[in-house]
C-alpha cells in the first residue's frame, strides 16, 4: 500500500512538464523556412503529376502513330498491287492513304511536342529537388543546436523531478529506519518495516530512472 501510494505522488511529480522543443526550435529554425519546405514538396508534387499525364498521352500519341503507320503500309501494299495488275487505285485508298499520313505526321508534331515538355517538366522538377535538397540541408544544421538545447534542458529537467521525488523519499526512509531502529519490539514494528522497504524500492528506482 505504501509503496502504490509513494507512486501516487511520484507520478503527480513526474508529470510536471519539462521543456517545449517546439519552442526551442523556432528559436533556431524560421516557421518561413518549413512554409518554403512544403511550398516544395506541393510544386514537386504538381510536376509529378504533370509528368505522368504529359507520358501518357505521349504513349497514346505513339500507339495511334503506330495504327497508322500499320494503315499506311497496308494501302500503300494495295496500291503496289494494283500497280502490278495496272489497275488505277480506287479514290478511296487514295482517300485513306492522304488521311493517313496527314494524322500520321500531325501525331509525330504532337509527340515531339510532348517530348518537349516532359523535358521541361522535368528539367523544373530537377530544380526544384536541388532547391529543396539544399532547404533541408539548412533545416538539418539549424536543429542540431536546437536538439542539443533540448537534451540539455530536458536531462536537468529529469535530475529536478529526480530532487523533487527524493526530496519527498528521503525524510521517510529516514523516519521509517528511525523507528525500525527504536520500535523493534513495537506491535507497528511490521508497519514501520512497510513503509521503510517500500520507500527503499521507491528511492532506488528514481536513482536508477
């Protein structure tokens, strides 16, 4: 029971708030600076995401080229055997085939152009990495300082709470061993001997925490 009830107040003790990191590190690291962080991390996103729609259409762009061309060839093998049987190419081949390689050539623009832009895009993204790699290179320096402030602060702040706590422990083990040494005899000797070894544990463990 004594020892549950030391527990009680040493917990109340070891609940007293210790220092604030957050605030710690604001001294050494600018709220502007994680701001630009995530301004980054968005404009990398938006540029994946460019990326992957600007690829895709670049894949369908050539899949359609790769119909035509497959079209091209099959009229121009019809004209070659017309050609052969000297029979004129109906209006409709003629027709197709002028189709044909119009959107076949209108397709290679469009995928050229895509190419640009994945280029582009790419070449932002690029940047904007090397920018952020540097940002978090920057970040990183400034919390050093800050992290060693707080384990400072925090590892005095834990040997405080350890003073508070046997500052309460010590007058008991004290009085408890007082009368272990007067009452031996006394019928509240297995009392005395409670409080005495349950205080004993307590001290040892703040010692060893």
């Amino acid at each position: 029971l004594v020892f549950w009830l030391l527990g009680f107040i040493l917990n109340d003790i070891a609940s007293i708030e210790g220092p604030d990191y957050a605030a710690i590190e604001a001294k050494y690291v600018a709220p502007a600076l994680y701001e630009k962080q995530s301004q980054l991390d968005r404009q990398i996103a938006d540029l994946d995401r460019d990326l992957a729609s600007a690829r895709e259409q670049q894949q369908i762009v050539s899949a359609s080229s790769q119909n035509l061309q497959s079209t091209i060839n099959q009229v121009l093998e019809l004209q070659r055997i017309s050609v052969e049987k000297e029979v004129a190419p109906s209006e409709a081949d003629k027709t197709t085939l002028a189709t044909s390689q119009a959107s076949f050539l209108d397709n290679q623009t469009k995928f050229q152009e895509l190419n640009q832009q994945i280029a582009s895009l790419a070449s932002q993204r690029q940047k904007l990495e090397q920018e952020k790699t540097e940002l978090d290179r920057s970040i990183a320096e400034k919390l050093a300082p800050a992290q060693r402030e707080f384990q400072e602060l925090n590892q005095a702040h834990r040997i405080r709470l350890a003073a508070y706590q046997l500052a309460l422990l010590v007058p008991v083990l004290l009085i408890a061993g007082y009368f272990l040494a007067k009452r031996r005899g006394s019928p509240y000797f297995p009392l005395f001997l409670a409080v005495g070894g349950g205080t004993l544990v307590r001290v040892v463990l703040v010692i060893h925490e």
